[in-house]
C-alpha cells in the first residue's frame, strides 16, 4: 500500500516538474509581449504611468525680503511690503500655514506691540511639487524705532483643527524659517540697518 502510494506521489511530482518545464518557454517568450503592451499602454495614455517620487522631499522659503515701502491699503493705512517665495518639491501632506514676527534687530526680541506671530495665510497643498510667490504687509510699528527684521515661519496646518498642526502638543515643528535683512521701517535712509545681521533663526 505504501509502495503505491509513494508510486502516485513520485508520478504527481514528474508531472509538475514536465509541465512547468513546458510552460516555462512560454513565458519567458510573453514577458517582451508583456512589456511592449505595457510601455504602448503608457504612452497612450500617459497619465496611467506612475510618477517616479521626487529625488528631494522639502518645502523651503527661497526668497524673503522688503519689496516695497509705504505701500497704500486704503483709509490712509500703509505698510511696509515684504516678499517671500516658498518652493514645495515631493510634499503631499498638511497644508503649510504661513506666519510672520517682527524683531528688534538688535535685540532679537519680538516687537511689544507686535508679541504674537500672525498668520498670512494657509497654503493649499493640491501637487507634490509647487511654487507660490506672496506679499505680507507690515504696519511701521508706532512705539519702535530703529532697524527690524521679519522673520516667516513654515508649519503643518490641521484643516479641521484650523490651528497648527502642534499647537495640542504645545511645540512648534516647523518646516522651514527664514529672516528678512534688517531695514528701518520708518527710515529707508538709515544707514546703520544694513550692517546689523539678524542671527541664526531660533524656534519659538
């Protein structure tokens, strides 16, 4: 009984062995059918292709700087208008809220009139990879004089929290932070502001 079953097993497995040892040509002969069917397909219809992932992940400020002094807004309200430029490449995450604080550039302390950070605004993120120009206006303040600076920080934005992404946690994780070049919001002749450097960006 023994015998015959392991007679039925050794004929099972010479018959797989044949069979694969058949149908193994034939495959191998379908793949080049297979990967022309694949790259017509393709480019047909191009947008089937999967997109390679970007070689860098980041969302970074370019460029930040005052780009035009008393600016009008109306009701005879001015402001300082200072430009930033914030690139997106391989970031499909949060959306990036946008906020600004005015320094003392001597001091690195935070305007007193002006303690909080505001928010210019949220950044939509609808692509991987984008570029957005913006403009933040800022009032001369009315009890400082002397040269400032504006530094612009980058954070995840919780859409259904509608507040940043760490404010729960009680920390910032920020994505990015940049300062302008000191300038003299009320004296674009002073000449003392350009040789003052803001330091390093801290995180507050």
């Amino acid at each position: 009984m023994d015998e015959r079953r392991d007679v039925t097993i050794a004929q099972g497995a010479n018959t797989i062995t044949q069979t694969l040892r058949g149908t193994w040509p034939a495959l191998l002969a379908g793949i080049p059918a297979l990967l022309t069917l694949a790259a017509l397909t393709f480019s047909l219809f191009p947008w089937l292709e999967p997109s390679a992932p970007p070689a860098v992940r980041s969302v970074t400020i370019t460029e930040l700087a005052l780009g035009e002094r008393n600016t009008h807004l109306g009701d005879g309200k001015i402001a300082n208008s200072v430009f930033f430029d914030v690139e997106i490449v391989g970031y499909d995450a949060d959306d990036i809220a946008v906020d600004w604080v005015v320094y003392d550039a001597r001091t690195r302390e935070r305007l007193r009139e002006r303690p909080d950070a505001t928010r210019w605004g949220v950044i939509d993120i609808g692509t991987r990879s984008d570029r957005v120009v913006g403009e933040i206006h800022v009032p001369p303040p009315a009890d400082h004089n002397g040269c400032v600076f504006v530094r612009v920080l980058l954070q995840a934005y919780l859409e259904t929290a509608g507040t940043p992404a760490s404010a729960s946690s009680g920390t910032s994780l920020l994505l990015d932070v940049a300062n302008t070049a000191p300038f003299d919001p009320h004296d674009a002749a002073n000449p003392v502001c350009p040789d003052i450097m803001p330091s390093a960006p801290v995180t507050t």
